[in-house]
C-alpha cells in the first residue's frame, strides 16, 4: 500500500489506541496483524457520515443490510488461518474490503468474492486505489468457491452458514484452514476446519454474530411473501 492519499493518513491516533485496547489487550499477539491494522486506512471503508465512528469495537453498517465486522472479530478470524506470506486465500464475503485488505497484507494473493455486486464494486475500487496489487476480486455465490483456482491454502468465510460448505472444504489444500462461523441466523460459533493428509478436523473458537451468507449451499434468499400475505 503506497500512501500518497493525504486521507489515508487520518485517523492514526485513534488507530492506534484501536489495536492496544481492542486487539493487544484481548490477546491477539500476531504482531504482522497488530501492525498491518495499525496501518489500514479503515475509515475509508465505511461511508463518509461514519469515518468517525470507524475504530469503535463494533461492527457499523456498509449499505444493503450488510456491515464491516468488528475489528477483534477481523484480527481473531486472522489469526486463526495463521498465514504465511506465500499463502494464497480465498475470501468469501468481501463486504466492505476491510478484511481483504488484512489479508492481501499478510498472504501472498487473495481471491475475494462477493454476492452483492455494488458492495463487491465498491471494495474493488477502494482497494485498487490503495493499491494493493495481489487481490483477484469476483461477483458470484461464494458458496461455490473458485474452484479454478483451486486449491487455497486458506479460506475465510465471513458470513454466518447453516453447516460448514463442503465445495470449499473440498478446495482447501493440504495443510489448508478454513474460519467460518457456524450455526442460526441469531448466533454462531466461529470454526476452525483444518485438513490434514486428507483428513478434516474442526475446533470452536467462540461465540459471534455475522450477517448470513446466502447461496446455493448457505441459507436460502428471502423471499418476498405473496401480495395478499398479511404480515403480522
Ligand atoms: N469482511 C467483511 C464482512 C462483510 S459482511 C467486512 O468486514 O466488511 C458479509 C458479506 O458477505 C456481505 O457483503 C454479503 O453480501 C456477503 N455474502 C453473503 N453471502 C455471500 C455469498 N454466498 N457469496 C459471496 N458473498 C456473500
């Protein structure tokens, strides 16, 4: 990330007290992540009227009943996929672009996908003029995965599933991890599914709350009821 864009450089007080409050004092102890959050512009993520509000501990909306996850929430999903810089990863839910970001900073090259083409249009601007060179952006139904470009050392799903995807588990490499946070539409607990020599092992990491991921093997589109449905 080149930093020529005087906006870019706003914000760093607050930044800074975001990653000792939110990230140091929780236990996040990866110091490529402390840093990179310490250097990503994440205001310039969220609209305008909330570039104030953007280094709070919580999530703030992006439009279309979408949000930009809580920055713990960012580091500790991160640091679970426990990166190595020749890593290639695949991002389900580009959202806001704040994640990819994260992860273009830290893996080798990121291939991010989103439902929602206006979001995904909208991250890939953002990230190009920042830009980041190693993302591959696409607007599809991630729960299919990409699998040409398959297999990923890592997958990052950040939107909540019924059960875990088995096309995405299916394209993670040897050696690969994947976070997503499983289980209702009201709660979920974020799961770390590695695979090992072919064998598939998940552990809970804790208790979240993300916004659905919807798709062919996520939870079903809403469906407007019929016209004369009275809602009640
Ligand atoms: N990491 C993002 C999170 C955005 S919210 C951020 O912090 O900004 C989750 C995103 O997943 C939303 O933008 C939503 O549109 C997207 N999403 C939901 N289901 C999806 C699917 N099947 N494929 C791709 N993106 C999906």
């Amino acid at each position: 990330m080149k930093l020529t864009d005087p906006s870019v450089n706003s914000y760093a007080g607050q930044r800074r007290k975001m990653v000792e409050d939110q990230l140091v004092n929780r236990e996040i102890k990866d110091l490529r992540i402390l840093e990179a959050m310490n250097r990503i512009p994440r205001h310039l993520f969220v609209h305008e009227s909330l570039q104030h509000k953007a280094y709070g501990d919580f999530p703030l909306p992006i439009g279309d009943s979408q949000t930009i996850s809580q920055p713990y929430v960012v580091a500790a999903m991160t640091e679970a996929l426990n990166l190595k810089e020749s890593d290639r990863v695949l991002e389900i839910g580009t959202g806001s672009g704040y994640q990819t970001a994260l992860l273009a900073e830290l893996a080798g090259q990121v291939f991010t996908i989103e439902r929602i083409r206006s979001i995904g249009l909208k991250a890939q601007k953002l990230l190009e003029r920042l830009h980041y060179m190693n993302i591959v952006f696409k607007v599809f139904d991630g729960t299919y995965g990409w699998p040409d470009q398959a297999p990923f050392d890592a997958i990052l799903i950040t939107a909540s599933a019924p059960e875990i995807p088995k096309m995405l588990v299916d394209q993670l490499g040897d050696n690969g991890r994947l976070v997503v946070p499983l289980g209702g539409l009201e709660k979920q607990t974020l799961t770390l599914v590695t695979k090992e020599e072919g064998s598939v092992a998940s552990r809970e990491l804790g208790y979240c709350k993300f916004v659905p991921l919807v798709g062919r093997y996520g939870w079903p589109e809403e469906k407007e009821p019929p016209a004369n449905t009275k809602r009640i």
